[in-house]
C-alpha cells in the first residue's frame, strides 16, 4: 500500500488522502525493464519514430482550437485499452458523452465497444466554479484510477483548473496531486491545455516543467487551406528525430502522421515480376516490385500506348490496380482503362473488377498533407500498381520543393510495401523530379510523330534489351497485332 496526501489548503481546507490498494497489475505484450505497462501510439509511424510509452508519465497535449489535440488523444487512449485490456477514462470538461462518442466513432474508434467491455469510462464534468470544479475533478481522478483501477486517464481540459488557481497553488495541485498520483500508481495521466489562436505559449502555471512529454498541436492557414503540424517539444528519455511532424484527421482512422518508413525498414525483393510481353520487355524490361516509373511528357497528352500496357501488365500478371489522378474525373479514367482494354480485346470488366480504386483528387482544394494522406491511404490498399497520374498539376498549386519531397515521400512508402508506382507528368518541371525515378520513361514530339524513350536509373537487375527510341505508332502496332 501507498500514501499520500494532498493538503489542499486553499479549497476549504480539504485533505485529500488517496490509499492506493487493490491495484491491479497489468500485463501487455510490451513489458518494460520490470515487467511494467508499456502503452504504444496507435500511428505504426510515430509509434517507430518515438517507441512506447513508459507508465506513471505524465503527458501534456497543448494545442489551437481544432487542431487535432484532443482526436490524439482518443486514440491513443482507444488503442491501449483495446490491445491490452487495461482501463481507461477520459474526463471531459467539454463535450458531453454522446457528442464524444458520436465523433470519434465517424473516425473509427467505437468507445461504446470499449465500455461494453468494462474498459472504458466517460466523464462529463458539468460547469462549476473555478475552484469547486478543481475539486471535484481531483476527486473523480483519484477514484478512477485507484478504486477503479484506471491506467490511462485523460483530462479534457485542464486550462480551467489552471485559470481557477494562482500559481503557487496550481503548482501544489501538480506536485501534490496530479504527478504524485501517477507516479504511486504507475498509471498514465494525459493532460489536454487550451493553446489561444495566433499564439505559441500561454500560462501554463509550471506544468510544462513537471510533465515528462509535451507535445504541441497546431494549425496553419496557408492559401485558404488547413495544415496541421505537431512539435514534440519535450519527451523525457527519448530521441527526438524529428521535432515537427505534419498530419492529417481522417474519418475512419482518426489521426495520420506523415513520415515516410524508415529506410532500414524497406526490403529487397527476392523475386522480380518478369515481363515477357514483347511490346513492353524493350521498354520496361523486368519490372521489380517498387519500381517507380516517371512517365514524363512533352506532347501534352499522355500516350493511349501507356494505358495500353498499363492493362496488358494488369491482365497478364493478374495484378491489383489503383489509379489516382490530379486532372481528370473517375468516369473519364474509367473510360480510359475500358477502351485500352478493348483494344488488345480484354473484357474490360476483368480490368475493372482488378482495380481497387479510380481516384480524382483536386489540388486546389486540398491540403500538401491531405493530399499526402490520400496517396499514402491508396498505398495502404497495396495494389501491385499505383498510378499517380498528372502531377505536373500539382506544381500549379504547391512550391515545387513541397512537390518533389511529397512524392519523394510516397516513392518511399510505395517500396515498403512492394507496391509498383508508375506517376505521369507533362513535363520535367525541376532537378530534384527525376531522381525519385527508377525508371525514366520519355515522349517527346519528333517530325509530328511521338517518340519514347526509356531510361533505368536503379536496378538490381541489367534490362537485356534497352531502348533508346521507339515510335507511338509502332508500339500501339504492338500491342494491337
């Protein structure tokens, strides 16, 4: 048994004495140097950016209105009370719990599943004056997690309970209460704090210095669009690789990182997908599983050929196909991948029923991030080829250097997972575009006729046959004979 008391003398002389007995202990498939709870992020990469979480810390999550702080916060809570088992309550200051539970579902995350299971607790703290709601908040705290056993707790926000105290005695509530509790307890308290727009800091009465990760949500407006960021500002006992890490809010997933996978995690593929077709072995040749080929031209249009062997690769191979274009609508693309089909006489419904998803998305509407998530989300499907079609659209709206490291960024993801990315462009727009190419495939206009060319920059295998110019119409002829 442990003891402790908090003295409280400046709420009506009340003395808090919390007897932490009957604890539960937990154990997880992620046990710490002493057999102790150690909590995971449920981003797979923020939780390989920043490992697991130790027990008894102490988390402040600050942020702008909308950011992001509290949808973090959730899911987190959700994936550790799911995967392990272990309790968790969320006291909320807020949102009352249909509201809660309305939201986070529309992102995935079904509280009431964990609550049917005993895992999950909401509290909603009705209005109160400063001081009382302080109060009954440290109250309600210490019941859950030492007679109820909770070993993640969230307080959503704390900034009124900082505003109702000066900071001598919102210094004693931290040091005397909130840090001791979660110490003796070995639970993990995660605290939320209100981040005033336009702001980087605010009072926070000393918390930031007893806390043991600070991690800061923010929001920035750039040409009319919504960019979320978060700043790891403090982390006791980690590397800190990255200090800024944008994201995104998606429904169905809550809350994506976009980092790209660690090099150290993508694998060299044993096997190569062999292509034996006649009218693709001289420009392609053995095409390996996450090969990104740059289909780069200066006619325009991207060449009916290019779709042609698109569906030949796709037939053939029996290969998943998902396309995702930043110009032209589903309908048109469909008709596209139909007609290319029926050329080289495929039904086009075997095509179709091979394509996961035919994917339109405007730039203009979107952020650099969600844009980022879109891509990384169709990677996530692992298709055997991801057409990204028309990115020259996407250096009419964003800083050619934002375009290059995104999709620099995607051409690391798509070879974690084995995935085939043939990306389309209407011209080479700057020296830092070719380089993500393993493949360059080049169409240029020569005595009005458009003529390919092919160049492999990366390869653990020598192409037999290489292919240093070959007319549109031949290779159409090609395929249609």
């Amino acid at each position: 048994m442990v003891t402790f008391k908090y003295v409280d003398k400046y709420i009506n002389s009340v003395v808090l004495v919390v007897q932490l007995t009957g604890v539960k202990e937990v154990t997880t498939a992620i046990p710490g140097a002493e057999g102790e709870t150690r909590f995971v992020f449920r981003d797979e990469v923020l939780a390989q950016l920043l490992g697991d979480i130790e027990p008894h810390t102490l988390f402040l999550v600050l942020g702008h209105p909308g950011a992001g702080k509290s949808t973090f916060v959730a899911s987190f809570l959700f994936e550790n009370v799911l995967r392990f088992g272990v309790r968790g309550v969320y006291i909320s200051l807020a949102e009352d719990r249909e509201k809660f539970y309305s939201y986070m579902r529309r992102l995935g995350m079904d509280f009431a599943v964990a609550e049917g299971r005993g895992l999950f607790e909401y509290v909603h703290v009705p209005t109160l004056s400063g001081r009382e709601l302080v109060e009954v908040v440290v109250e309600r705290l210490s019941q859950e997690v030492v007679e109820k056993g909770a070993r993640i707790a969230v307080i959503d926000s704390v900034t009124p309970l900082l505003n109702a105290l000066t900071t001598e005695e919102a210094r004693s509530m931290l040091h005397a209460t909130l840090y001791s509790l979660t110490s003796a307890s070995k639970a993990l308290l995660m605290l939320i704090a209100d981040l005033p727009f336009a702001t980087e800091s605010t009072d926070l009465k000393g918390l930031e210095f007893i806390a043991d990760a600070v991690f800061v949500f923010k929001t920035k407006i750039e040409k009319g669009i919504i960019n979320r960021v978060m700043e790891v500002r403090k982390f006791r006992g980690k590397p800190i690789p990255l200090a800024e890490i944008p994201f995104t809010i998606e429904e169905g997933r809550s809350v994506r990182f976009l980092v790209p996978p660690l090099y150290s995690s993508i694998t060299l593929s044993k096997t190569l997908l062999e292509i034996t077709h006649r009218c693709i072995e001289p420009l392609w040749g053995s095409v390996e599983p996450s090969t990104h080929i740059g289909v780069v031209t200066k006619i325009g249009e991207i060449p009916f050929s290019i779709w042609v062997a698109i569906v030949r690769l796709t037939h053939d191979y029996k290969l998943k196909l998902s396309i995702v274009s930043f110009r032209d609508p589903p309908q048109k693309l469909q008709m596209l991948l139909e007609a290319a089909a029926k050329a080289i006489n495929i039904v086009p419904q075997n095509i179709l029923k091979r394509t996961l998803s035919i994917l339109s998305v405007n730039p203009a509407i979107l952020s650099p991030h969600q844009l980022m998530g879109a891509l990384v989300s169709e990677i996530e499907r692992v298709p055997n080829i991801l057409v990204i079609d028309r990115v020259d659209m996407l250096y009419l709206y964003y800083p050619s250097k934002l375009v290059d490291a995104m999709l620099h960024m995607i051409s690391i993801h798509a070879k974690a997972n084995k995935v085939i990315v043939i990306e389309t462009a209407g011209n080479i727009y700057t020296k830092h575009q070719t380089p993500r190419y393993d493949l360059l495939h080049y169409i240029t206009y020569r005595n009005g006729v458009a003529m390919h060319s092919v160049k492999r920059t990366r390869s653990i295998k020598p192409i037999v046959q290489h292919v240093h110019e070959l007319g549109d119409e031949a290779l159409l002829k090609c395929f249609l004979d």
